[in-house]
C-alpha cells in the first residue's frame, strides 16, 4: 500500500471517528430537551407515564440523528482537521508531496457513505419510528388527530369523477368520526364521517350534482353515503338512498396526506406522492421531502469538505481560532439557507428541485473554493 493510500485510510478513520462522536453527542443532548419537554407536557396529563414519555422520546432519536447529520459532519470534520494540523500531521503531509485532494477522498468516501446510510437506511426507519411517536403524542399528549384538529373540525378531500362526465371532480365534505384516544380507524371499521356533503364537478368546475347525507363510510374503493339526497343541476332533489361513490383513497392515505412527510418512507414518497396528488391534495411538502433527501449524500460530502477548507490551515499561521469559528457560521448560514429556500419551496414560489438543492449545492461550491484557494492559492 502506497504512503498515499495510508494517509487517506488515515485521514478517513479519524475524520469518521470525530464525525460518529459528534453525532452521538449532539444528538442524545437533542434527544435530553426533548425529553425534558415531553415531560412538562405530560405532567398535567394522568395518564401519561415517565415510561411512555421515554418511549416517545427514544422512538423520535433517529429522526433527531437525521435532522442534525449534517451539522454533525461540519463539527465532526472540523474537529478532525484542526486536530490533524495542530499536530502538524497534515503540515508533513503536505511537504512530502501529497496534495490535498488526495488525502480528502477518504473523509469524502466516509461523508458520502453516511449520507446514502441516512438516505436510503435510516430515514426509513426514522419515519416509521416518528410515525409511532406521533400517534402516541396526540394520543396521550394533545388529545387531537391530525384530523380533527383542522379548522372548524371538517375535512375536505378532492379526487377524480368519472361517473358523470369524462375528466371529472368531486369534492367531499364532512367532519371526521373520532376513534378512541384520537387513533386513525382500521381498514377493516373503515372511515367514517357525519354531516356529509359531496360536490361532483365537471372538468371546467361546472356543477354536476351534489348529494347530502348524515353519514358516510369508507370502505375499500368506495365511499357509502347513507340515508343521502341527491340534488341534479336543476335543484330537483331525489328520494333518501345509500350512495355508493367509487374512490381510490384509504384511511392511510387521508392520514398521512395531513401527517408531516417525515413519518413516510424515502421509498414509499414517490408513490404516495402521485396517489396524493390525483387525490387532489397538495404534495409540495413531500416531493420537498424527497428531493432534500436525495441530497443528504451530497450535503454531506459538502460538509466534509467544507470543514477540511476552513480548519487545514496551520497552527503556526494563526488565525485558527478565526477560522474554526467562520466554518461554524458557514454551517449555521447554510442551514438558514435551507430552511428559507424550503419555506419559498413549500409556498411555491420557488421549484422544489431548487428549493431543495440550493443549499447543497453552495455548500459544495463554497467548499471547493476554499480549498482551491487553500491548495493552488
């Protein structure tokens, strides 16, 4: 093996050491406040023990791992690098010959395979985990479902109707049945909802029909409204009846078309997204949420390099503390960043490729500057 090739194996393993600390570190102390503040909100709640806080608070850790990674690697690499240089390690390298680019690819392979580990591993698990964590938290804490916390308690859904008039819409109205403690119904109970209206549209948005009923029912493929009346265009109205309404939602569907896109799988985002979409709901969120997760492993090895461009400069020079210093306001204003490009991103006003890869890609720009400055400077 070449010295090169040492060096980088090198390089790489205390990098990754750093980073996996950091990592640990910033996340159990995440973890500590939100435990401490599931704890205030469960103590007026009697029901609410110190073991399901604990539950909800260790069911949230992997989302939290997820949202702080790649701060983590900035700290992490920041760490490595300066300890690298205050030793003169990299300094001895650098004089032997071997150039920078070199001994980077290690911590850069390492960032990479994080960020896909988080991608397509992890945050699988972190959505069904904080998926859990949520139905126990308005379960138990809040009282609420993400249902029948809506404004005025109804819930409205859009979806395709090709009953009356090709290329047709419907709109449904009504206020969901609560099951117990907030939980979603059962496939098999199916969904309910009372005090019932539904709007059939032609594809223009002309009125077609609507129908009035107490009570609806979601079975599979197809809502039942009970004891319904039925008005045409012309106002007329028809006799009570059962009205059988083909659809392709489920009460899944109508649950996580309101749930954060964080309790979805990365692998079951695009699906759901088209689903949601024919639906006739908003998926802005979600297709945000996937971009951003298809460029965590970027980001990351952004982070990488990032923290090597603003801690390789030697000790002897000074300024280090300096430099150390703007690396962590380089990582804050990139996560400023982010969540404004998310907030223009969710509003629209900006795609949702850029939305979300903005931030990734000044990271890496801004990194890449830094060191071509650094080393051919």
């Amino acid at each position: 093996m070449t010295v090169a090739a040492t060096l980088t194996l090198y390089v790489a393993r205390r990098f990754a050491g750093a980073c996996l600390a950091m990592l640990a570190g910033l996340t159990l102390l995440v973890a500590l406040f939100d435990f401490i503040e599931l704890l205030r909100r469960a103590a007026t709640r009697p029901d609410a023990g110190f073991a399901l806080v604990a539950q909800i608070a260790g069911l949230r850790l992997p989302f939290v791992a997820m949202q702080i990674l790649p701060f983590a690697i900035l700290l992490g690499g920041l760490l490595a690098f300066w300890r690298l240089s205050r030793s003169s390690e990299l300094v001895v390298a650098r004089a032997a010959g071997v150039s920078a680019w070199g001994f980077l690819s290690g911590p850069v392979a390492v960032a990479l395979a994080v960020g896909l580990l988080g991608t397509f591993g992890i945050s699988p698990l972190s959505s069904t985990m904080l998926a859990r964590a949520e139905r126990l938290d308005h379960a138990y804490l809040r009282n609420t479902s993400g249902l029948t916390a809506l404004a005025g308690g109804r819930l409205w859904l859009r979806q395709a109707d090709r009953g009356l008039e090709p290329g047709g819409q419907a709109i449904l109205s009504g206020r969901p049945v609560s099951g117990r403690r907030g939980a979603a119904a059962t496939p098999a109970a199916g969904f309910a909802m009372t005090d019932v209206s539904l709007w059939r549209l032609s594809a223009n948005d002309r009125p077609l029909a609507r129908v009035e009923a107490p009570r609806a029912r979601l079975l599979p493929g197809q809502w039942v409204l009970e004891d319904a009346v039925s008005f045409n265009a012309d106002r007329s109205a028809g006799p009570r009846q059962a009205v059988i309404f083909p659809t392709e939602l489920t009460p899944d569907r109508i649950e996580n078309s309101f749930a954060s896109p964080d309790t979805l799988s990365f692998w079951a985002l695009p699906g759901f997204v088209e689903v949601l979409e024919a639906a006739g709901f908003s998926a802005v969120r979600h297709r945000l949420h996937f971009q951003s997760l298809l460029s965590l492993p970027v980001l990351a090895s952004a982070m990488a390099l990032l923290s090597a461009g603003f801690s390789m400069r030697s000790s002897r020079r000074g300024g280090v503390a300096r430099m150390l210093s703007a690396g962590v306001a380089a990582g804050f204003a990139l996560f400023v960043l982010d969540r404004i490009t998310g907030e223009f991103g969710e509003a629209g006003t900006l795609p949702v490729a850029l939305a979300a890869w903005a931030p990734t890609v000044a990271g890496l720009l801004l990194a890449l500057a830094l060191l071509l400055h650094l080393e051919d400077g």
